[in-house]
C-alpha cells in the first residue's frame, strides 16, 4: 500500500479529528494497517491536503 505524506501540521490535526493516538496514525499513514478506522484516516489525510506516494522501488538498469 503506498505513503501519505501530510503538509506540516496536519498529523496533529488528523490525529484530533479522528481521536487516535499518534503512532495509530502514523501505521495507517504507512498503509501497515489495514482497519475499517485505518482506511478512514488514510481517506481524511487526503481530504486535508495530503498527498499519496509510491512506496514500490523501481527497477534502476
């Protein structure tokens, strides 16, 4: 699953809008859980601006 990176300060926005701690946050931020509550914080994260990254390697020849 891929990364959201979030604008600065918004972390600490999410984490009060959705009412879990910051290391719950930051494992769905991470795509390393794959909860109900998991794929809320990741859907509210981009709505507040952040943005979806790749975590796949590409293949460098």
């Amino acid at each position: 699953m891929n990364r959201i990176i979030l604008p600065h300060g918004a972390l600490k926005q999410l984490k009060k809008l959705t009412n879990v701690s910051e290391p719950t946050a930051r494992a769905a931020l991470r795509g390393q859980s794959q909860t109900t509550k998991a794929f809320k914080i990741r859907k509210l994260a981009i709505e507040l601006g952040g943005v979806e990254m790749s975590t796949e390697k590409e293949n460098c020849k």
